[in-house]
C-alpha cells in the first residue's frame, strides 16, 4: 500500500515526494473551495475539478486553468469570455496557458496530469465568463 501524505486541504504527496494529487471544487455559487494550492519544483501533478453544484455547464460551467507568470487574469478572462466556441479557452492565447481542464457542468469532475513548471508563483483561475472575478488562486511551486 502506498502511503500518502496530507499536506494542505485538497492536496496530498506520494510517500517518495515525486507527485501530487490534487481535488479542487467548483460549486453553484462560483466559487473554488482552494485559494492556494502548494506544490514541489519537480512534481507531477494530477488534478481533478469536482463541480459540486447542480447547475448547467451553460450557466455555471467551470474549468480550471493554470496561467504563465505575468498574465493579467483580468484581461485573459476578458478574452476568454468570447471565447465560447473553444470552451472559454481563447486560441490566440494558448501561450499564456500552462495547462487546463475541460470545462464542466454540475456533478461532473474532469482529471488532468501535467508536470509541475518552475519554482513561483503562479495565477489558476476559472474561465467561464464572469468567473474570474471569484474563482480565482494561486498555484505555487516551491
Ligand atoms: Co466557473
């Protein structure tokens, strides 16, 4: 049996320190339940959006999009608000992303697997128009 570590809400370590599992949620309110999520340089990191809610993708979809350093997650949230063709991930600003979930709707969860990037500080917001405002933290590597 692989014993896990608990190191903060919603986030526990393998015993050997190389991964992270991550369960953020989403809920009706348009909130995440996590402001900060800590991981290590190194890391792989598998994380799962949980949408708590009852609501429908349409009104209350959520994602979960982790963003380069130095990006204004105003002015992409802007962006990806017109962006309903693609799921609210913008196609001209793919350079700006470092990784994303789909985008659900209530009672579903959506899992993804990605390497932890460099050692900062990084924006993770939810890109559904108006969201940004509220569902947004901050995802750091140390
Ligand atoms: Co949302």
């Amino acid at each position: 049996k692989l014993e896990t570590k608990t190191t903060a809400k919603g986030v526990e370590f393998n015993e050997d320190g190389t991964e992270a599992t991550v369960t953020i949620e989403g809920d009706d309110t348009m909130k995440f339940n996590l402001k900060e999520i800590k991981v290590k340089e190194g890391m792989k990191v598998t994380l799962t959006l949980v949408h708590t809610g009852q609501m429908d993708i349409e009104v209350m979809g959520h994602n979960w999009v982790l963003l380069n350093q130095g990006v204004d997650i105003m002015d992409f949230g802007g962006d990806a608000a017109s962006a309903a063709d693609s799921d609210y991930i913008p196609s001209d600003r793919l350079d700006d992303i470092i990784v994303h979930t789909d985008l659900i709707g209530g009672g579903e969860s959506t899992t993804i697997t990605f390497d932890a990037p460099a050692k900062g500080e990084y924006d993770f917001i939810c890109s559904f128009p108006g969201h940004v405002a509220l569902m947004k933290g901050k995802f750091i590597v140390e």
